[in-house]
C-alpha cells in the first residue's frame, strides 16, 4: 500500500465511494434530455439539473468528475486523500439501451484503466458494466478485472426499475464470488414505480431518495436469498448503510413473523437472520456522513471491520469533513483500519 500522505500515526487515508464520468457519458445523458427518450423522472431530475444547470455547485461538479488528473489529485492533496477507489457515477449506464450500455461501459473501464495506469498508488478502479445484458456484464467483469486490474464492480442500482434480486441478474453474482471482487451498491435516484411522492416534494435525490432506493435494494437481494446461493458474495454500501443498521432489530423481528405467518410470496425462510447478512456480508462506507454519534452507532451494531472511511467526491467534496472523522473517539489501531485497513481487505488492495 502506498505510503503517500501517511499521517503522524503512521496510516494512510482511502476514499471508498469516489466517482468519475467520460465525455461519452454525458453526450448519451444530453441527448437523453434532449429527445426525452427514457421513462425515468429521477434521472430527468438529476441530470437534468447537473448537466444544463450554469450555477457553480454543478458547474464545478461537472468538471471535476471528468478529471482523472491535475484537479482532482490536487483536492485529494489538500485533505490528505492517499488514494480514491473509483467508479463511474450514477446511473452510469444502466440508463441507456442495452447495446450502448455495453460499449460505453467498456469504453469507460479503458479510461479509468489508464487512468490508475498514470497514478498507480492514488487510483484503483471498480467495474462498470451493463447489467441490461447479463451474460456481457459478466463478461466485462472479467475482464475489467483479470486484464485491467480493477478491484470490484459498481452496481449503481436499479436498471430501468429491476433490482437484482431477479435471478436474471444472478450470473453476476457467480462472476463475482468466483473473481473474489466485491459489487459497490452506489444509490440512483427512485424507480418510476417508487419516485412519485418523494418528486413532488424535492426529496428524490441524496437527501432522502437515494438512501430509500438503495436500502430497497439491498433488502431485496437479501430476503430473495441472493446470499445464501452464494454466501461469498461481498457487497459495499455507502452513506453508513443507507439507514439498514438502525432498522436490525425491526428487520429481524418482521422477517422471522412474515415467514411464519406466510403473508407474501417474496418472504421467504433464510439460513440466517437479515442482521446476520448485513453483518458477515456487507461492508458500510461513511460517503457523506461526516457525523460522530451516527459512524459510531454503526461500529457499533456492524462491527468496527465493516465500517470504511469515504468522501463522496466531488459531490461532497468538503475537506473539513476529514477532521470529523480524524477526531473519531476510537484507537490508532481502530483509526488505521477505518481509513486504511478494511479497505484494503475488501478491495484486495496491495
């Protein structure tokens, strides 16, 4: 690991949830706008704002996302960022038609490639891939990490409202136990099914919204049995598990009377409780959760090993969010695995 900005106590700082985009990218989201070719309200309401909006926030926004260089070392340099784990920014491209999700997706993975190639020991890069087709994703998977060297795949959620507790998707699930990667589940905005009331009153996006799509999402993959068909399986969540550890009791107590009363047909018997699978199969970012008593709450319920320092940048780029988490109530040792240690064991990093 490199020893580059190493603080007095001797550990380095990673950030776990740091996103990019390509040129490409945003051409396919202008034209989407433009000619309105996609049912998605969120994704208008997103994008719509950080791609036509001349304000500073998105201008700068969008500018630093598609740096990989001189900018955004720079701002990693002057909050003592060692390294970023990198990932194409939602919705990636999960938003386009399936042909072009491919080749963008692919396309993407080569510039992030080249990328970590120019700064080794400040970038690692995660998968992107086109969930539309399966059997291709899986086969970008691959690739992106036997050949690129890429650490993990980013799942940026739902794919025009399917969630990958369909076993459609279940073939990247294999691909990924097999390669021993873990899938970041980054937030998108809402599903058309599930966005409506939270649009009207402006709660879609990182306020509110994403943390309920993403929680869905991984409720989802949970209670379907996704982990009990391949218990090896390592997701990463961010902004401290989008609210899932504060829900465990709850989560538990309601699981177990649904099965027993067989109320729904999507509730079904586990080997184990849904604590027990965010606990030995979930890792937890604190991406925009600069905040004490929540980071410490989490520790405590997940465990001290699944719980991993992350900016959000540049969408919460705030440097003075680091001395929050450097004035942590917890050991040197505690400190080196939050900011260092557990990111280098989920990521495999060297």
């Amino acid at each position: 690991m490199t020893a580059r900005h190493p603080t007095p106590d001797g550990f380095v700082r990673i950030a776990t949830e740091e996103a990019f985009a390509t040129a490409e990218l945003f051409d396919c989201y202008r034209r989407i706008i433009e000619k309105k070719s996609v049912n998605d309200p969120g994704f208008y309401s997103l994008w719509g704002h950080y791609l036509i909006d001349r304000g500073s926030r998105a201008s700068d926004i969008r500018r630093k996302l598609t740096d990989l260089g001189d900018e955004r070392l720079r701002d990693m340099d002057g909050c003592g960022i060692a390294r970023q784990i990198v990932a194409l920014t939602a919705p990636g491209v999960q938003i386009l038609d399936t042909a072009e999700a491919a080749s963008i997706a692919t396309d993407a993975n080569d510039q992030l490639a080249e990328a970590v190639a120019r700064h080794p020991d400040r970038f690692t890069g995660l998968a992107a891939m086109a969930p539309q087709d399966p059997g291709r994703a899986a086969s970008e998977i691959e690739r992106a990490v036997s050949s690129l060297g890429f650490r993990g795949v980013i799942l940026n959620s739902h794919t025009h409202g399917e969630y990958f507790d369909e076993q459609k998707f279940w073939e990247i699930f294999e691909v990924v136990e097999e390669l021993d990667v873990p899938i970041y589940l980054h937030p998108n905005t809402p599903s058309p099914r599930l966005i409506g009331p939270m649009l009207d009153s402006g709660l879609d996006g990182a306020i509110y919204g994403f943390a309920v799509e993403t929680g869905l999402h991984l409720l989802r993959i949970i209670v379907s049995g996704v982990f009990d068909r391949f218990p090896k399986v390592r997701i990463v969540v961010g902004h401290l598990g989008e609210a899932l550890p504060f829900w465990l009791f709850r989560l538990d107590f309601m699981h177990d009377a649904m099965v027993k009363a067989g109320r729904h047909a999507g509730i079904k018997p586990l080997g184990k409780r849904p604590s027990e699978y965010l606990r030995e199969n979930v890792w937890i970012t604190t991406s925009g959760m600069a905040w004490e008593p929540a980071i410490m709450f989490v520790r405590s319920v997940i465990g001290a090993d699944r719980v991993m320092y992350a900016m959000d940048y540049p969408y919460q780029f705030v440097p003075a969010e680091v001395k929050v988490t450097d004035a942590l109530p917890i050991t040197d040792v505690e400190k080196k695995a939050f900011y260092q240690g557990n990111a280098e064991s989920v990521f495999s990093l060297d």
